[in-house]
C-alpha cells in the first residue's frame, strides 16, 4: 500500500471512527504499517480492498480502531511541562491537605506503556513529598490497548526512553537488569494500571490531577472532544488541573478551565461554567 492509498483510506475511515486526519498527519506511518499488517493476514490485495471488506464485516470497525492506537511515549517529555507541574502539584497538595485530606489522587489518560504515569510519581517522590510527608500520592493509569497496559505493569524501559529525565532520577528511580532500566518498587506501588477506554467509561471517584495529553485533543473529532471535556471536567475535585499536550488545544464552546499563566498544557478547573 502506498503512502497516498494509505493517506486516502485514513481520510475515508478516519470519521466514521470519530477521530480526525489531522492528528494522524505526522504519524500516519505507524499506523499504515500496522494497516498492511493487517491486509496480509486478510488475504487482501490493497486499501480499496480492504475498505470494501470494512462495508460488509462491521466488527472489523473494532480492528480497524484498535490499529489507529498511536503509542508515543517517553519518560519527562515535554520537560517545560513537568516543571511547571512540579509546583502545581504542591499546590494541590496544600489545598488538598488544607480540606483535611491526606492522599492525592491523579489519572493518566491513554498511559500507553507507563512512562508518564512513572514520571508522575518520580515527581513526587522526589519532590513535592519531602513537603508532604504525612500525604500519599495514588496515580491511575489507563489505555485501551492491552498490550500496553501489560507492558506498563512491568515497568522495564530502554536507556532510551529514558534520556531526558534528570540524572539523579534516573539513577535514584531505577535499577539497572542487562539492558534494560526498571523501576524500582517503591515508585511502582504508587501506580495502579487499568485496561480501559476514555471514549467509553471512566474510573470512579474523583481526582486532584488529570493527565490527558497527546490523545483525546490530538486523534479524537472536535464533538468527541467536547464529551470528554465535559467529562473530565466532572472528574476533577474542586480546585483540580488538567494537564493536557503542549501542542494542543481545547476544543471552543467549554468554559470549564482557565489555562494556568505561563504554563503550557495546564488548566485550572472553574467552579462557574457559562
């Protein structure tokens, strides 16, 4: 298949899956690969052929979606991110032991295989906690690919993956087993994997900290958006962020967050929605 055949299957597919071409733009060899994969196991000549097959096999829809994951992930990306999250996370945890709470709740959304859950609890563990000592951090991490979740709970990552996290965190959060880096236990047992798709269900409960970044406001239409938003929004406790890509923006028509001056990606809920 062809890299324009690919590119016009996606634009025919894409909407009916209610996600949207230009998300998948810069990624769209990820996927085309898989797409090919696919083709070889149907026995099916090309793009046009598989397209025919998707308008008789409805369940193959499910394939199709499930091919579409974009799994690009990395310990402390988008580092300015982290940073400014560091002290925004102090700031949830005063507000949140000023209530008289003691535990800090946070969801990473679409968490592929755990290396943005980790460097959560790595900030907190080597940071903000040494303020909090009385205060414990739990960090639910979901995605709807199996395989992901399977390979987060593991918790064992390339040097590459790791190269831009600082260098104490990097030699404090993991042990080294041939030529792989896991981490150490004490940061695994702040974080909870669960195999479970933000389109369709959410956890219980609510969360000082959401973490939804390059997924929903990146690959999802602009209506789909604007459901999650919503959602998000009633997930979060009352003085809680959301933290979302650097790159992206939320959809118009919501007044729910106040972006956090001077730090990209990161919104404050409104308590008073228009």
């Amino acid at each position: 298949m062809t890299d324009r055949d690919c590119v016009q299957f996606l634009q025919w597919s894409l909407p009916q899956l209610r996600m949207r071409w230009n998300g998948f733009r810069k990624v769209r060899a990820q996927v085309c690969k898989r797409i090919d994969r696919r083709l070889a196991v149907l026995g099916l000549a090309d793009a046009a052929a598989y397209r025919s097959f998707l308008e008789v096999n409805k369940s193959e829809w499910n394939e199709l979606d499930s091919l579409c994951r974009v799994s690009i992930s990395r310990f402390f990306r988008d580092r300015e991110v982290f940073r400014a999250l560091e002290q925004e996370v102090v700031r949830l945890g005063e507000g949140t032991l000023a209530r008289g709470g003691m535990e800090l709740r946070c969801w990473s959304i679409g968490c592929a295989s755990g290396e943005e859950a980790y460097t959560l609890a790595i900030l907190w563990d080597f940071g903000a906690a040494r303020r909090f000592p009385s205060m414990k951090i739990s960090i639910l991490a979901t995605d709807a690919d199996k395989n992901m979740i399977e390979r987060a709970k593991e918790g064992c990552y390339q040097a590459g993956s790791l190269r831009e996290l600082p260098l104490d965190w990097r030699k404090s959060g993991f042990v080294r087993e041939q030529d792989r880096f896991c981490v150490i236990p004490g940061l695994r047992d702040k974080v909870t994997f669960l195999e479970q798709d933000i389109r369709t269900v959410e956890p219980g409960g609510l969360f000082h900290l959401i973490l939804c970044r390059n997924l929903a406001f990146t690959y999802f239409d602009k209506e789909l958006q604007k459901e999650i938003l919503v959602r998000l929004h009633d997930k979060l406790d009352t003085e809680g962020a959301l933290v979302v890509g650097i790159h992206e923006s939320l959809p118009p028509g919501f007044s729910g967050f106040l972006p956090l001056p001077g730090s990209p990606g990161i919104y404050r809920k409104r308590q008073t929605v228009a």
